[in-house]
C-alpha cells in the first residue's frame, strides 16, 4: 500500500523544515526546487499544513516556513491527515458495505502506526543509518526475496 503523493510530498517538506530548524525559515520555493515538485503544489499543501497548525510562515526578507511545533511533537500520521482528508473519510456513508469495513480497519492500523513515527525520529533514525524509518525493512524483505529467488533459481541449474 503507498501513502498518497499529497502525504509523502507533506512528509518531506515537513523533513526538509525539521533538517533546517536550527538554520532558520525555509522558503517554499526553495522546497519546490530541491524536492523537483510544483511550487503552486507545494503552496496548496503548505496552507493545509498551515491551518493544521503544523507550520508557521514568516513574511519578508529571509522569511519562509518553519514548524510551528517541535519535531518530537509531530508525528507522520497528523502530517498525512492535514493534507490528504479526503482519503480518511472516504466511504464514510458505506458502513455496511464489507470493502468498507475492510479499507476502514486497515487505514485505522496504518494511521496508528504512522502516528508513533515523529519527525524526530525521522532526523534521528536518517542521521544514522542514512536512511528513513521503514527503509531498512523494506530494503531487507526485498533481499531476502532476491536471496530466496537465487537459491530457486541456483537449485534450478543444479537440476539440469
């Protein structure tokens, strides 16, 4: 299952801002440009992230966004929510409809796991390994799938 892009596009400016905390505003533009995304895109999602109280802007010379609380406070799943509604209350008048109920508990577990992963953890988590929370998992199911697919495929010309 992946996250919308609204979310993940919202996970990253929300990173890039925790990265540069210390550093001072960080311009949307500059967040468009370094990330490749639309810069009227990114505005769209910095208003919802703004009106959820997740970021705080300052206007002027040297101005851009900054968080509006500290990383430890924010977790990915209020990040996703603010920005992407829609996929949460999607189905919302089907509750008798098995597919909904289905999608609603799954979404409820992803949700719950999304919201004990901060931004801190994410700097903290990167710093060391280089590398995002889910990463590494995802990165070793994918090994061992190739390490199973070799040994199938060895045992296959062993046969022959």
């Amino acid at each position: 299952m992946r996250i919308p892009s609204k979310g993940r596009y919202a996970v990253s400016a929300m990173i890039d801002l925790a990265i540069h905390e210390k550093i001072g505003p960080l311009t949307i533009a500059d967040i468009a440009e370094k990330q490749n995304i639309s810069l009227s895109y990114l505005e769209q999602l910095f208003a919802d992230l703004r009106k959820n109280g997740l970021v705080k802007g300052t206007r002027g010379p040297g101005g851009g966004y900054r968080l509006a609380k500290t990383p430890d406070n924010v977790n990915i799943a209020e990040i996703i929510t603010a920005v992407d509604k829609k996929s949460v209350e999607a189905h919302k008048d089907d509750e008798q409809y098995l597919p909904y109920i289905l999608w609603a508990d799954l979404s409820q577990q992803i949700c719950g796991f999304l919201s004990k992963i901060t931004l801190a953890e994410c700097l903290n988590n990167h710093n060391e390994t280089g590398q995002l929370p889910g990463e590494h998992r995802e990165n070793e199911q994918t090994n061992q799938e190739n390490q199973s697919d070799n040994k199938t495929s060895d045992q296959g010309q062993a046969a022959a």
